[in-house]
C-alpha cells in the first residue's frame, strides 16, 4: 500500500512519528514522506537521524487550514499523529487545546477533501471513551470528525479511520519516565493503589496505523486488544524499594480507562486482533462489513476497560518491557 507513495505524519517529530518514520523506511519503499510539525528544532533533531532523500520536513501548524493544504499537494497517505496531550494543560488551557484537536482536525479533513489524499488514519487515545477530561472530550470531538468525514467525500477515493489505543510504553510525558526520574528519590508517588492503565507499544501502535492504512473500509475507530497493568505493579518494577505514596486522583483522571464502552457495542464488531467500532445508522452495513471482514459482533453490553481486562501483566512482565523499551529497570 505505501510502496511508491507520498506519505505525510503530522505531528511528526513526536515518539510516535519517529517510530512511524522508522518503521515505514525499513517495510516501505515511499516515493517521499513528509514530516510536518511545528517545532524547528525538533525537525533538526529529527532530520540528523532520517536524512535519506525522500524525507522532507515541512513546519507548519494543524491550526493553519492554508498551510496544510499545501503541505498536502501530491500526497497520497495522511497519518493524523499532531495533538495537544498533556490532560493538565489541557485543563489549564481548554480553547487551545480545541483549536489543535478538535479545529486543527476539521481543517486537516478539508484540506484533505481539497487534494488528491487517498487515505486518513487519525490516532485517538482511550480518554476519548467516555471522556472526564478536556483532551479526552477534545479526542472524541475529534474522532467524530473524522468518522463523518466518510459522509462528505462524494466520489473521491478517500477514506478516513481511527484508531485508539492506550497508554504508549515510554512515550514522552508518560507515567514510566516520570517513575524512572522520581525513583532516585526513594519515593514514587501513586494517585491511587487501584489504579489500572493499558499498555502498548510504540511499535505496536505503529503496526496497528499501518494495518489501518491498508484494511480499513473508512468510518472505522479501531482498538487493538492489548494488556493491562496495575500503576502499583509498576511502581514496584521500576523502584522495588521505594515508597509509594498516595496522592489522590488528579483533576480529569480515572481509575480504570476504557476503550469501549457498553454505549458502543452495539455498533462494535471483533476482526480478532482488533476491534472496530463502526459508525451508528443505516448508511453503515454491519451485515456486509462482517461478512467481508470475517468479523463478529459482540454481545449488547460488552465493554472494554483496562480494570476489568482479561490480560494483566506482571511486575516482571513489565521489568522485562523496560529494559527491552525504556530504559534499565531496578
């Protein structure tokens, strides 16, 4: 699917960017993949490391419909990665954050509607089901937006998915980096000892955009079946001997996350690896999308949260994943 193609990752010069770019360098033969970010040092940093000659690095801002839309002549294959994430500041700061999630989407979709883009796959996170939080609403806005977008395409050969997962192991700004820095202090702090979070990896995560890319139909938010682990559990894997302290829950926070709620299952179907809740109402055919698929629906009521999750790893389970990810665990 992205052999030949122009290919551009907003947001790019994130984790999930460098990873993507990465991993589609080294499955993929594009024909030029472009990385569009606003930040010009990160696109230095980022252009030391990815310098082969199909790479172009493009600034501008999600916020600027004009730049997008130029930014997008000749591109094939769009994946949506840019967002405000950081739920405090998003708290702190509400219209910015709607002005890159929920704004800086419906003028990517437009832009894209405007040009000669085949495929849309945007990242959503799991704060988007069933949102407490502004960036978790800000997602959901967002995923709706690039849903209907399927409405409004006309005869164009375009289409536009999701795909949401949880936690990334690692990422920036994430609870493990912050475990590592903290752990020299001898105590971790623990927003509550119940507290349950999934678990993906960044390659994972890249493989499931890729998936989408080549099998979605369009209309799709796809959730991968993943791990959980308990915040505790993972106290203990990254300082054995620190204390772990309670704090409470933060504003905007939950104890367990979800990436489906009850609400959901009557329009979710499971592809196996994954599962894809499809858009509400006639227009979208259950029957046919399961009969071409292989799918299945799953039962009225079935929800998908990371307390009540099948899979859990353990305190090795997750020592192992640091090492091998992060960085060196105690």
């Amino acid at each position: 699917m992205l052999n030949g193609k122009n290919i551009l990752i907003t947001g790019g010069t994130g984790s999930f960017g460098k990873q993507c770019t990465k991993m589609i360098l080294e499955q993929y033969a594009p024909k030029k993949l472009v990385i569009f970010s606003r930040d010009e040092l990160k696109q230095y940093e980022m252009s030391q490391v990815f310098n082969q000659p199909i790479m172009r690095y493009f600034l501008g801002d999600v916020r600027d419909q004009s730049r997008l839309k130029r930014a997008l002549e000749d591109i094939d294959v769009v994946i949506h990665a840019a967002a405000l994430k950081q739920v405090p500041a998003a708290e702190y700061n509400p219209f910015e954050c709607i002005k890159t999630n929920v704004l800086g989407a419906q003028n990517l979709i437009e832009a894209c509607l405007d040009t000669d883009v085949q495929r849309v796959v945007a990242l959503s996170t799991d704060k988007a089901a069933a949102p407490i939080n502004l960036y978790g609403a800000t997602k959901l806005c967002s995923d709706k937006l690039f849903v209907a977008a399927n409405n409004i395409k006309g005869s164009r050969n375009i289409r536009f998915s999701v795909v949401r997962y949880g936690n990334v192991m690692g990422s920036r700004g994430s609870v493990i980096p912050f475990f590592l820095e903290q752990r020299a202090k001898g105590v971790l702090p623990i927003t509550d000892p119940e507290m349950t979070r999934f678990n993906i990896s960044l390659r994972e995560g890249v493989e499931m955009v890729l998936w989408a890319i080549e099998n979605a139909w369009g209309g799709e938010v796809l959730v991968p079946k993943i791990p959980s682990y308990r915040i505790t559990d993972l106290a203990t894997a990254i300082g054995p001997e620190c204390e772990q302290d309670i704090i409470g829950l933060r504003p905007g926070e939950k104890i367990h996350e979800e990436m489906i709620t009850a609400s959901d299952s009557f329009n979710t179907v499971d592809l196996g690896q994954y599962y894809a809740i499809l858009p509400a109402g006639a227009s979208y055919n259950m029957k046919n999308y399961c009969a071409r698929t292989g799918a299945q629906k799953v039962s009225p009521g079935f929800y998908y949260n990371s307390g009540s999750n099948p899979q859990f790893l353990s305190v090795d389970d997750l020592r192992d994943l640091i090492h091998s990810q992060c960085v060196t665990a105690s």
